[in-house]
C-alpha cells in the first residue's frame, strides 16, 4: 500500500492539534473565573471564596499542564511537517510569534508558580495579580495565534517576493496583518467559547456536588458565578456567530457554501438548511428542513438577493463540503442549546428553586461535553472549510508539506502521539476525578494549613496586607507554622 | 539598522534563547537525568521533583521562545532544520510531554510501583531529550547533507554520525552536573549529602567527555575552527570556559555551592557561545559539494520583519526579565513539602 505523506500529516496534524484544544479554552475560560472568585475573596474576605480559588487553581493546574505538553508539539510541527508552508508564512508570523512568546507564554508560565505554589509565599494582594497575570497571559496566547490563523484565512498587509525557496509571503504592513479582515471576529468567537466551556465546567462539577450533597456552599457558589459568566458568553457568542458568517461570506465565499451546503446559487433567496445530509456526489442536501430565504436574509438583509453557491467556484477550489456542513450544524445547534439551558437556569435561580431541580443539575452535569464539542467542531468547520487552501487563495495545502520528510515517519510519529496521548488522556481523567471525588478544602482561614493555625495566618495576612511592604519580614514565622502543619499532614 | 547588522542581531537573540533555554530547563533536565541516583526514598524523590516544581514549565518556556524566534527570523533554516530532523524531534516531544506527566501525577497515588514507573520515566526522558538536543548541536557542527535548496538529502543515519553521538553525551553530562549541583543547592541533610558526592562524580564525567569532545571536534569539524583564526578575540571565550569549569570544582572544594551552580551556568553560557562562534555565520552546514549552506544572511526574514521584532524584543525583554526575577525570588530558598507540592 502507498502510503500518501500530505494525508498522513493532516491526519497528525487534525490529531494533535485537536488534542491540543481539549486544554487551552478550559484554561482560559477557568482563568476568567478564577480572577472573578479570588476577586470576592479580596473584595468580602468570605474564606469559602479562597477555598473556591484554590480547589479551581487545582484543577487549572492539571489543565494547565496539559496545555502546555501537547502545545509544544503544535510548534514543532510547523517545521517537522509543513517545512514548505513555513517557509512560505515565516516571514509574516514572525512578529506574531515573537509578541506571542515574550508577552503571553513568559507571563502565564512564570505567574502559573506562583498562582499554583505560591498560596503561602506570598500575600493575598500578590496572588491575585498572579492569577490575573495568567488569565491575561492565557488570553493574550490565543490573541496571537488566532491573529496568525486568521491571516491563513483572509491574508493582508503582504506581498509575494521571490524568496531563496520560490514564492513567500513578506509583510508589508504589521497593523493590517493584525486587524487582517477576520481577526476581531474569530478571536472574540474564541474566546466566547473559552468562557462558555470553563462556565460549563465549573457548573458541571458543581451541580453533581450539589446532587450528592457534599460541600453544598462551595458549590453553590461557584456554581453562580459560572452561571453569570456561561449565559453572558453563550448570548454574545450568538451575535458574534452572526457577525463571523458575514465575515466568511464577504471574504470566503466558498467556505460560507460548504457550511450551508449551498450547492446552487440559483434565482431569487436562498435557503437556510436547520438541519440535513449534504451529498456531494448529487451535489444537493438530503432530508434537509430549510428556512426559505432565511440565508439571504442573514447575509444580505432581504429575502429576494441570492447567495452565491458552489457553483461559482471553480472546481479545483472549492472545500469539501460533508465536514464543514456537518461540524457547523453541531457548533450552531449546541450554542442554541447553550443560550436555553443558562437561560432556564437563571430563570429558576431567579424563582429560587434551582437547587431542588435535580433533573436540571443532571442536564449540567453532562451539559459540559457539549462546549467540547462546539469548539472542536467550530474549528473543523473553519480549517477545513479553508481547504484546499493552507493560505486562502495563495499557498494549497499539498504545497505546504515538508520536502524531506518520508510517509513511514510521519507513521511512526502517528502512532506514537496516539499512544502517548491515550495514556495522557487516561491519566488526565483519573487524576481529574481524584480531585473532583477529593473535593475542596473546608473553607477556614487559609484552606489546608491545620485548623489552629488557621486564625493566627489569617491575623498574619491580615498584617501583611495593611503592610504590603513587610510582607516578607512576616514569612519566617508562617514558614514554622506550616511546618507544624505540614508535619501532621504529611502523606 | 542595517539588514545585515539586523541579522548578526537576531543571530545573536536566538543565541540567546538556545543558551538561556540550556541554562534553565538544563538544570531540571539534569535533575531528571539523576533523578535515580541521587534520591533514593520516595520522600527525596518528592523533594528532588518539587525543587524543580514551580519553575520547569517557565524554563521550557525558553524552549518554545527559541523555537519561534527561529522561526521568525530565520524560517528557513527553522523549516530545514526541523523537517531534517524529524524522528529525533519527534522523540523530544514525547520525552518532554512524558517529564511534564511524570512530574505531575507521580505523587497522585501511593503506589509504589506507580511512583516507580513515573521515577523510571521521567528519568528516561530527561535523558534521552538531553541526548537528542546534543545530537542536533553536534550534526550542525559537523554539517549535514543539505541540497542548493536548502533540503535535507540524507537519512537518519547522517544523523547519527559519531561525533554527533558524542556531543548528545557531553550534553547528557553537563546537564547532569549542572542539575546535581543545583539539587546540592536546593537539599538538605542526607540528601544533600548524596548531591556532594555525586557533584564529584558528575563533574569528573563532564570533564572527559568535554576533553574528548574539543579534541574531536579539531578532528571531525575543523571548519569550526575557522572564526578562531580569523577573530583571535574568539578565544576569549575558549578562555572564559576554561576558567568557568575550573572554577567549579573549586567552589565545590570551598563548600560554596551557589558560587559553584553561578560557575556551571557560566559553563554552559560559554559552551553555546562557542557553539555560535563556531558556526557564524552560518546556521546549517552543508556537506553536499554542490550543496548550499544556510547562512543567517540567505536564510532571515524580510528587513522589516526584523526590525519589526526587535522593537517587540526591546520592549519585552524587560517585562520578562522583571518577572522572571520577582519568581526565582519568591521560590528562593531550600525546597519544601507542602500540600500544594507534587
């Protein structure tokens, strides 16, 4: 059997990188509500809301790590397996990638020690800007690459010039490469998602705390504060969806066909597809429940224009159209799932019986696989919707491949990642479901450290507090009491 | 500034990545690679993992730094470099990957034979993803098969060369005294004991293979050389190491062990610097007689581009050198258990 290089390295590329997208939107979504409940903290000095940031950090920092491990890979790969493209777009991510290195990774690893380690080294005052400096590092991560992903998808502020290797793209204008016509768009999209996925996270776990009736406050209350953010996001990201298919319909027309499976431009408006089945071999959607009009509609505001279909497209340019449809119906249908589900919940936390709705907190339970989904699937629709294009409109994909590399590695590389990254996977859910099954600390002053203890270090961060300065003159005598503490405690 | 000036100067930056990157991450590399020996108790195990808790995932930061700025400023010689070395880097990735897991979940049971595992493992790849950077650095030394294209013609087996094997030792050895010295830093007690012993022990080895490999390299890669002729002021460096390697046993012997971790940083600092005196200006090596090497000046990105990320370099570059500081400042001090630890 032949086996074909360029199929190979987008199956390790789809692999990995969507292995890779299990962790960052959770650790920016878990980011945002850990500043929002180690805010409270600072603002009441309610100890519960110190318990909440620390079992949530716990959980961030297996996340975290798992960001961090499978993303060095997305790196490497660029040059391992798309050596061509690299060559080709070097010049052009170099800027981002160097503003993405020294502001966002220096600045979520370095304070990531301290959010995690550091609880007792430091004062209450200095973790939180620890913890916001990782939040906005975690942001700041994904305003870059998506600025970069998004030049893939409508390219600006370049030129071509004949490189030592053929054709590059070199960059002309830094400020149009940023604000390329789809960055704002797609990046707030992103980010939404992030937040709605760490929402749906902490509500997932908090309403099977409240379920089993174990630690009933702490779970209330994150709960609530997830909540706030989880309906905020899945309402604006139904905007923001609107606006990211006008965006694809003004610059990447046959993207925007392959997710609706229009086919035929036809006469008159066209069709919105609820659902269906597109065939592409017949070239037409099957069993499909449509809108009349409705595309016209969403695109161009009336219900007589026409959008341009497929058909426009010549052939050796037009995307695949199965996947991309498929993945954009599940994305759409979930945020429509997402907007009813925090709705109904903030209806009867209004009414003040969610709590007893048990039926409901199962539904949140098993409702955060649905945010996975809708951010895997929204970015499948959009790298394949892009195809079969690497850069749309310049670079195909098939001339983005490394020129050295041989179809057996690319194999070998396959099945070990598969390998590894099922035993990652493995172990993340297990050590996920010892600290759910562990629980938080009870919440005293200074969650953890021995109950006796627990008022003096509250007296001492206190002091530390009034007396930011003297922080550490204060840190020798906390030093000797964790160790009483920790002596006792020691596993 | 002038295209060229620019050049010599993002040569220089990713230079400093690399060496920044060996420096820090090489230390908890080498506290991996001596993970087995120098603790022997769970107990010490836990300590010697977590005196490298808070700070390895900021260390391997570097390495991502690197990659990019590689990539940025020269993406050819990234393109050229990484698609050649496709196996070895592969390997990297999962030994990293499997150090990150090892560190984290090795203490989320108390099963022996699951911390053993972990033990086993994180030592295995700390070494071999030392062994593999030292390979690369060896292969670009010695030069490799790269075409007028700049694209790699050869096998795993040019690869593998001998020199390049040996180099991926040295390296193994370096990072293992430089670790261990920082274990002897960050212990106390029987611990730190077994650290003083094998700081010896480290040291002697790194000494051969660095002697065995200066005069290898005379052998093998006499091109290498070639700057030191040219720029006698190079062998100030050569000077600087030698001073900085006799210094550490030294401060070993005078029981001054951060003077002595202050003199293996030193060390590995001298050791890149040589690495780039060695190859400007070029960043690839070709041994095709038709063959193009990849210099920093065919290989960069655009003038612009260059220029556009020095001006980000100038103004990150002090943000993250205040970071850095105020954390190696809060986990300044001997390592403790905690229940925040691993």
């Amino acid at each position: 059997m032949e086996l074909d290089v360029l199929l190979l390295s987008r199956l390790q590329f789809a692999f990995t990188i969507m292995f890779h997208y299990i962790f960052p939107p959770l650790s920016i979504g878990l980011g945002v509500l850990l500043v929002m409940m180690e805010g409270m903290y600072l603002k009441t000095r309610d100890p519960q809301y110190e318990a909440m940031a620390r079992f949530w950090t716990r959980v961030f920092a297996v996340n975290f790590a798992m960001g961090v491990a499978s993303g060095i890979v997305m790196e490497f790969e660029f040059g391992t397996n798309w050596a061509a493209y690299s060559r080709y777009v070097g010049d052009v991510f170099g800027s981002a990638l160097a503003a993405e290195g020294l502001f966002a990774f220096f600045l979520e690893s370095g304070f990531l020690a301290i959010l995690v380690f550091g609880w007792d080294r430091v004062g209450p005052k200095m973790h939180f800007f620890s913890t916001l400096m990782v939040s906005l590092g975690s942001i700041f991560s994904s305003v870059w690459i998506i600025i970069a992903n998004s030049w893939q998808q409508t390219p600006a502020g370049y030129h071509i010039v004949n490189g030592p290797n053929g054709p590059r793209a070199e960059i002309l204008d830094f400020w149009a490469m940023v604000f390329n016509p789809s960055t704002v768009d797609r990046l707030s999209h992103t980010l939404l998602g992030a937040f709605i996925l760490g929402a749906f996270f902490v509500m997932s776990i908090s309403a099977y705390y409240v379920i089993k009736e174990r630690h009933l406050d702490f779970a209330k209350r994150s709960f609530k504060i997830a909540l706030a953010l989880g309906t905020a996001s899945s309402l604006l990201i139904a905007i923001s969806g609107h606006s990211n298919a006008n965006m694809v319909a003004e610059n990447q027309p046959a993207k925007l066909a392959a997710f609706e499976g229009h086919f035929h431009t036809g006469e008159g408006a066209s069709p919105l597809y609820i659902i269906g089945w597109p065939d592409e071999e017949a070239q037409e959607v099957k069993y499909g429940v449509a809108i009349p009009g409705m595309l016209s509609f969403l695109i161009h505001g009336d219900f007589e224009t026409p959008v341009p279909g497929l058909d426009t497209i010549p052939d050796e340019d037009e995307p695949p159209v199965f996947l991309p449809f498929m993945t954009y119906h599940v994305m759409v249908s979930l945020g429509v799932f997402f907007i009813a589900l925090t709705l109904l919940s903030c209806f009867f936390l209004w009414r003040g019986t969610l709590f007893e709705k048990r039926w409901l907190l199962w539904a949140h339970v098993f409702a955060v696989v649905g945010p996975y989904i809708a951010n895997q699937a929204g970015w499948v629709s959009a790298e394949v919707g892009r195809q079969p294009f690497i850069v749309y409109g310049h670079l195909r994909t098939s001339d983005g491949l490394s020129e050295a590399v041989v179809a057996e590695h690319v194999l070998v590389s396959i099945i070990m990642f598969g390998l590894i990254y099922a035993m990652l996977f493995v172990v993340w859910v297990w050590v996920l479901n010892h600290k759910i099954q562990h629980g938080p600390e009870p919440a005293v002053a200074h969650a953890g450290g021995a109950p006796i203890s627990g008022g003096k270090d509250l007296l001492i961060a206190t002091a530390n507090l009034s007396q930011p300065g003297k922080g550490h003159s204060l840190s020798g005598i906390r030093d000797e009491e964790e160790d009483n503490a920790q002596t006792e405690e020691e596993e | 500034m002038e295209f060229e000036t620019l050049q010599i100067f993002w040569f220089v930056t990713v230079g400093f990545f690399l060496a920044g990157y060996a420096i820090l991450d090489g230390f908890d590399l080498g506290v991996g690679i001596m993970h087995l020996l120098v603790a022997k108790t769970d107990h010490e195990r836990r300590l010697t993992m977590n005196s490298i808790g808070p700070l390895w995932d900021g260390n391997e930061v570097w390495l991502v730094v690197f990659g990019g700025a590689l990539f940025a400023s020269f993406p050819e010689a990234y393109a050229t470099a990484f698609s050649m070395f496709y196996l070895p880097l592969h390997l990297v990735l999962f030994g990293l990957i499997f150090r990150a897991v090892s560190l984290e979940f090795r203490s989320k049971s108390d099963n022996p034979i699951w911390r053993k595992a972990w033990d086993v493992g994180f030592f295995l790849a700390s070494t071999v993803t030392t062994f593999i950077f030292g390979v690369a650095v060896g292969g670009s030394i010695q030069g490799l098969p790269i075409d007028e294209k700049f694209i790699f013609r050869g096998g795993l087996l040019d690869l593998l060369q001998p020199y390049a094997l040996m180099v991926g030792t040295m390296a193994v050895a370096t990072f293992a005294m430089h670790g261990t010295i920082y274990l002897y830093l960050k212990t106390e007690g029987e611990l730190q004991e077994r650290a003083h012993q094998w700081m010896w022990r480290t040291f002697g080895f790194f000494l051969v293979c660095y002697v065995l490999t200066t005069i290898a390299t005379f052998e093998v890669a006499p091109h290498a050389t070639q700057n030191f002729r040219e720029y006698p002021l190079a062998w100030v460096i050569v000077l600087l190491n030698v001073l900085a390697i006799a210094n550490i046993p030294r401060a070993i012997h005078l029981g001054r062990p951060g003077y002595a971790f202050f003199s293996s940083c030193c060390t590995i600092a001298a050791l890149a610097t040589l690495f780039g005196a060695a190859l400007f200006p070029n960043l690839i090596l070709t041994t095709l007689p038709d063959g193009q090497s990849l210099t920093i000046f065919n290989s960069s990105s655009s003038h612009g581009t260059l220029h556009l990320m020095q001006i980000i370099a100038f103004i990150g570059a002090p943000l993250v050198f205040t970071y850095t500081c105020i954390i190696y400042w809060v986990f300044r001090g001997k390592v403790e258990l905690g229940h925040n630890s691993y």
